[in-house]
C-alpha cells in the first residue's frame, strides 16, 4: 500500500527540554495502520527515566514561564497556532495511518489551532479579588498556576485533546509533560515539532510517547507533578486517580467513559433525529465517548425511526481512510478490534434481536473493521447495555411515557452526554433537567459541542471541566493574602472577631 507521507520523515522520539531523544533504554514500540497492518514506523516508548527527566525539565522550567506576562506566553501560543493550521493537512493523514481516523471526519486541526489562538489572550483572565470586609485589613486572592503539570490523551482525538489540555494550562503558566496513546503517537509528535519551531523555551512543553506502564503510572504518582488531566477509560481514571491519592494527593482531572442516551419523542422530527443519532455513532467508527450508543424511541414512532436511522447507518462507505470518499475507517487497532467483537459475541448470546450488522469484516481483504450493528429490544441487565463498547454499536429500545424514558436514560453510572428530540419545549427542559448528564442536546446530539461551554462528566464519567472560560480555573490555585493595615481609629481589636 504504502503511504502518503515519507515514513523516515515522520517524527518518532521523545521531545524533552527543547531537544529529540530517543529512550534511555533504546526501546521502540511499532506504530502500525489498522486499515493495511503495516508498520509505520518504531516509536521510542518512553522509560520511567525518561518521564523523570520530562518532568524535571518541566519544573526547572517552570519559574520563569509562569512569571512571564500573559502577552508574551500568548506570542508563543499564536506562532503554534499558525503552525498547527498550515499543518492541517499532514496531520490528518498521520491520524488517517496510525488509528484509521477517516480524512473526511478530520477537523481536529482547526479545533486546536482555535484552541491556542483563543488561550493567547485568556491568561491575563487568571485574576483573583480583594475584601474589605475584615476590619483592619486588606485581603487579596491570588490566582497562581500549579505548577508542572501532566496530560494523558486519548487515541480516538489525539490533536484535539492536546488544544483542549495544554492551551489553558500553557496560558495559566503551567508547563506540561503530555503523554500520548501507544494507539495514536504520530500527531502529538508532531505537535512536538510543531511547539519546537513555535521556539517556546525549553521545558515549557515536554511530549512522551509510550504505554500506561511505566510512563503514565509515574506520572500518576510523581511527586513534582501538581496536577494531572486525563481522558480515558473509566478503569484508567481510577487508577490514576488512585496513585495521585497515594502519592502527593495531586489535582486529578478527568473525562472518562461514557454511554450516552438519545431520546426521541413521537412529536420529533424522526429523519433529522435518525440522521443526527446515526452520524454520532458513525464518529470516529463508535470510538468515542460521547457517542449516542443508547437510542430509547417512544413506541408510537419506533418502526418509522429505525427505518429511518437504519438506511442511513448502513450507508457509510467502508475502505482506507486515507481515502476522502471513506465514512468509516477500521478500529484503531487489534486489540480494540478484538474488544468490540467480544461485545458483539456477548449480544448474540443475549436477549436482544439483532436488526442489522453484527459481524467483524473485511475491506480489500483486510483491516479491522466492524459492520455497524443494531440491536432492540435490549434488557436493560444487559452487558452490551451497561458497559461501554467504543465501537460502531447501538441499541435502540422503546419508552412509553416520559417518566420512564428519563429513567432508562439515567440508569448508568456514566454520564457525560445525554440528548432529547421533542418540539415540546416544556418537555425538552424537563427533560434537560432531569438528565444525570453533564452535557445535554436538545434537538441536536454528539459531536455537537461549544467550545465555551463547559464538557465533563456526572458520576463515573469524570471530574472537572474542559472549555473556553472554564479551564484556565483548574490550573489555577487559590491563595489568601492577609495585610494588616493601620489600626482603625476609635476600633477596639480585641472586639473584633477573627477567623
């Protein structure tokens, strides 16, 4: 098959203080393509040692980039903007090879570059406030960043998820060490490139790549790091949420998995609602956590939708997602392929009807690819109900009444993104509120998103919150300074109470 881009000019070291380097240890983990199997390129798998030096690097840098001005941390950002966008093109081929991303889903440059762009201008935001309201005193809070902190991003949008973690922490003054997936390394090294020729100070942005173990874990527990942000797998969360607790007790963010439920009442648009729920499970082949893979139509309607979202799943046009005519590229790799067919085996032993797919497949004779599969009837004990699949799979069930599709709605421990078709707006916020969801759609579901609006999740779907306006806050600390002043005039102090 071969490539589009020269494999020897693809990026595959660690970037640590302003220089490539391989690993201390020489050790290599092959990058391949989930659509022809073949190697990419070895990518250096980052040691504990190494991610001890990206971390150490990251604090000696630390004071200097955090007391520079907003405006001049800003200048860097924009250059790196700049690049991203002339990137664009590189990029999504790199994502095309190394995880099966189709090029005609690709908007992840964009996204980012905005990202840096817009964060430019937001650290002069990282202010605090005064009070005169302790007699005697003049009290300030500070807004300071944390320090040196940690990113651990995903396969499925790698670039996007650098935009959404590092932008606010760089304008806060953090300086990060990210790690990327073993799944996914070729766009963030390319970041890595990218920040080099933006020429921010050495340390300031540190880039890994490598495996959950040993990289990801000693990030977890390492004592110079002051805050972590992770999107993920719930069972990943919660480990890293468990070393943080047992080590320093860092600041954890995380966004983590999800299964998220549409609802779609008889009153609805059903073409659009069918068109919208199948392209969210279409994203990214299911690989995503905000994917609608719980449909619940109210009874009346059933039959009419799932004709409906049924022509128009099966339509995408399987193939290499090099390709700009391919909807749906293969699964990342083989272990998430071999993942999603387990779960399809676990439905046909179940007590759902299958109405379409339910197979592993091929195209040109290769490639993980998974047939997009659609079940009713689903029990709501089900594992294919419960658990999260991150594949091209949907279960589409009945409601009667309101009461109980928000009850199905709500029974999971997730909850990250919910949506409800109806033109009965009374319903719609009743519903809205009624959602165990940190995010909501109405009328309209996954991907759709605003950048300045908070995205994080209820319950087991994390902690924290990403976006424009609600980021630079959580990497930034709180700090009360007290100043005495001048006794008050005729003010008795041993009357006044303290704190």
């Amino acid at each position: 098959m071969g490539f589009p881009i020269s494999t020897d000019k693809i990026e595959r070291r660690h970037y640590i203080n302003g220089a490539f380097s391989e690993s201390s240890d020489k050790g290599t983990f092959p990058a391949k393509s989930p659509y022809s199997h073949e190697k990419i390129v070895d990518m250096c798998e980052a040691t504990a040692e190494d991610t001890n030096r990206a971390v150490a690097a990251a604090k000696a840098a630390f004071p200097a980039w955090s007391n520079l001005d907003p405006y001049t941390r800003g200048g860097y950002m924009k250059k790196l903007s700049e690049l991203i966008l002339q990137s664009n093109h590189e990029l999504k081929q790199l994502d095309a090879m190394s995880m099966g991303r189709p090029v005609s889903q690709y908007f992840d440059a964009v996204f980012t570059a905005r990202m840096f762009e817009q964060y430019a201008t937001l650290g002069c935001e990282a202010k605090g406030s005064t009070s005169l309201n302790t007699p005697g005193f003049v009290n300030m809070v500070l807004r300071q960043p944390f320090g040196p902190v940690a990113a651990i991003i995903p396969w499925n949008v790698p670039t996007m998820m650098i935009g959404m973690k590092l932008a606010p922490a760089l304008a806060a003054g953090c300086t990060v060490v990210l790690k990327s997936s073993e799944k996914a390394p070729l766009t963030p090294a390319k970041f890595a490139a990218l920040a080099h020729e933006a020429g921010f100070p050495p340390g300031v942005i540190n880039v890994l790549s490598g495996h959950g173990t040993p990289s990801g874990a000693t990030l977890s527990s390492h004592m110079d790091i002051r805050c972590i942000n992770f999107t993920g797998s719930t069972f990943t969360g919660r480990k890293i949420q468990a070393a943080a607790a047992s080590s320093n007790l860092k600041k954890v963010i995380l966004e983590l998995g999800g299964k998220s439920p549409a609802l779609i009442f008889d009153d609805a648009d059903i073409e659009k609602a069918a068109g919208e729920t199948a392209a969210s499970l279409q994203m990214i082949m299911g690989q995503a956590c905000i994917a609608n893979s719980r449909i619940y139509v109210q009874e009346t309607v059933a039959e009419k939708f799932k004709t409906a979202f049924t022509a128009i799943y099966k339509a995408a046009k399987k193939g290499d997602p090099l390709l700009p005519e391919t909807q749906h590229g293969p699964q990342a790799d083989e272990i998430q392929f071999e993942r999603v067919k387990a779960y399809l085996q676990s439905a046909s032993d179940g007590k759902g009807k299958l109405e379409l797919g339910g197979h592993a497949t091929k195209v040109d004779g290769t490639g993980f690819f998974i047939e997009p599969t659609i079940y009713s009837d689903v029990p709501e004990d089900e594992k294919t109900q419960r658990e999260e699949v991150f594949g091209p799979f949907v279960s589409i069930n009945t409601f009667t009444t309101e009461a109980e599709a928000i009850a199905k709605a709500n029974d999971t421990e997730y909850g990250l993104y919910a949506s409800v078709y109806t033109n009965d707006l009374s319903r719609a916020m009743r519903v809205a509120k009624a959602f165990e969801s940190g995010l909501v759609g109405v009328n309209c579901t996954s991907p759709t998103a605003a950048s300045d609006t908070p995205l994080g999740g209820y319950k087991a779907s994390g902690q924290g919150r990403e976006g424009i306006g609600y980021s630079l806050d959580e990497y930034l600390e709180h700090k009360t300074v007290m100043v005495k002043v001048n006794d008050v005039p005729g003010l008795d102090a041993a009357k006044v109470p303290h704190a």
